[in-house]
C-alpha cells in the first residue's frame, strides 16, 4: 500500500505538469479551432528563460524561486503573442491544413533556433527553491519540489478558471468560442482576444517547463517533444477545448505513466499511456469531460 501511495504521489505530480500544458492546447483549440504545435516549444523556452534568470540571483529562496517562475511566464507570454501575430494571424482565413502545417514550421524553427542560441548539449537545471525531503505516515516521501508543482499547477487551475468564468476579457473568449462571427457584431475585438488567449496558454507552458526541470533537471531543445506531446493526448482524453477535462486528462495520463514505469515496464509506459487514450475514446469519444456536438450541414 506504502509503495502504491507513493507512485500516486509521484503520478500526480507529474500529471499536474501535463495538465499545465494540455491547458494551453485546449484554450487555443476552444477558440480557433486548431492545435498549436508550436505549444510544446514554448514549454522548452520556460525551462531555458528559467535556466538563464536562474543565474542572476545568488541565493535560493521561495521568493527568488516565484519571481524566476512568473518572469519566466511573463516571456513565454509574450513569445506566444508574438507566434500568434506573425505566424498564425495572417492565416486566419485559410484552410485547416494550412494552419496545421504553419504549427509544425513554427515548432521546427523554435527547436532548431533553440539549438543555435542555447547550445545542443543538455544543460542542468539549478534548484529554485530549497530542496528538502517530507517523511509522511507510512514510509511516504514527498520532496519540497513535488510539493511546490502541487501548489503553483493548483494556483494557476484556479486563476486560469477565475479568469475563463469570472472576468470580462474570459467572458469574450467564451463568446469567441462559441460564435465567433457573433461576438465580432457585439464589439469584442477578436484579435485581442485571440493575442490574451494564445498569451496566458503559453505562460502556463512556461509555468509547466520550470516545474518539469525542477523534477526532472536536464534541459535541452528538444525537451519539449514527449512532454508536448503527452500534454496534447491528455487534453483529448480530458476533453479538447474543456479546461476541466485537460486538467483531469494531464493527472490521469501522468499517474498512468509513474504505475507502468513502477511496475518494471518502462520501456513501454508511453505506448501504453497512449492505448489508455485509445480504450476511452472508444467508449467515450468525446473524451472524459467532452460532450460530443451534432455538426449541421
């Protein structure tokens, strides 16, 4: 029971980072409608921008550790905004496929211009906050930067649901997601609300590469592929475009990865994380949380 406790522990806490990343997918897809594959790059970018701001402070605290974090997001952000505006608005007219094929360019140009400014080698992430192991009733082990993704993912789930269901600029992103021709006649300005959303979705994969090399502390450019990736099938298992389902999808895939990996099977803890997707898309097509939408022609 210790042992099965203590892989819950260890499952959830990477799926909080999955979820963190499936957040940004979901949001951009519940708006316009496609998958920005670009999503998983800016992950890398967080863990580097982290990294380097990392270097500028001489001392470890929560404090520090927090202001490395939201910096971190903060240019992730902006990078976001930036994707969006050049690469994605002018297209915004153009078909599926176009749109699709500009997300795989622009996630080819962050990885190889991450090679060329970063370096290729992997490089070790330095510890942002203190690192200290919690001995918990039955032989349990939870560590200081376990318990600080559990608190910053459940921080940022909140605000990002504060935000969607409680503020004005949400409120236009919901009404963009639902009729987007609608919304333009009410006066929302469509452009700005497609920058905040592709903006806050990339501060939280900002948010994820930090806490991902805070557990996991080897950063290089392609880091972001897998992790993306798995971040991508957690949102379609969750639910693609509900942001309670890519939260749910994220903690299911991760705590389905630490099991199979715990149980001598690593070799095969990603393919079978996949056919977990496979076996609930069967049953439940629209993923956990997702509810499926008659199309009239």
């Amino acid at each position: 029971m210790s042992e099965f406790l203590q892989q819950l522990i260890n499952g959830l806490s990477l799926g909080a980072i999955y979820a963190l990343i499936a957040l940004g997918y979901t949001m951009v897809y519940g708006v316009l409608r496609f998958i920005n594959f670009a999503h998983s790059d800016v992950f890398m970018v967080g863990a580097f921008s982290g990294f380097y701001l990392s270097r500028l402070v001489s001392h470890q605290s929560s404090g520090v550790g927090l202001a490395v974090l939201f910096s971190a997001m903060g240019i992730c952000a902006a990078l976001g905004i930036i994707i969006e505006r050049l690469a994605y608005r002018p297209l915004r007219g153009a078909s599926t496929l176009t749109v699709l094929i500009t997300a795989i360019g622009v996630s080819l140009l962050l990885q190889n211009s991450g090679q060329l400014i970063f370096g290729a080698n992997p490089k070790s992430f330095p510890p942002l906050f203190v690192q200290t192991n919690f001995d918990l009733p039955g032989h349990l082990v939870i560590s200081s930067n376990q318990l600080a993704v559990f608190g910053i993912a459940i921080a940022l789930l909140f605000a990002l649901q504060y935000i969607v269901r409680r503020t004005k600029i949400g409120t236009a992103m919901r009404a963009l997601s639902f009729n987007a021709v609608a919304a333009s006649l009410v006066g929302i300005n469509i452009d700005r609300v497609i920058s905040f959303t592709f903006g806050l979705g990339s501060a939280l994969a900002g948010a994820g590469g930090i806490l991902y090399a805070l557990n996991y502390p080897s950063i290089d450019p392609l880091m972001g592929t897998l992790p993306g990736l798995k971040a991508f099938v957690a949102a379609v298992l969750g639910g693609i475009g509900n942001i309670p389902g890519a939260a749910l999808g994220g903690m299911v895939i991760g705590v389905v990865e630490t099991f199979v990996a715990g149980t001598g099977w690593s070799t095969y803890r990603d393919a079978i994380a996949f056919a977990v997707l496979i076996l609930i898309l069967l049953f439940k097509p629209a993923g956990l949380l997702g509810k499926l939408q008659v199309e009239k022609v």
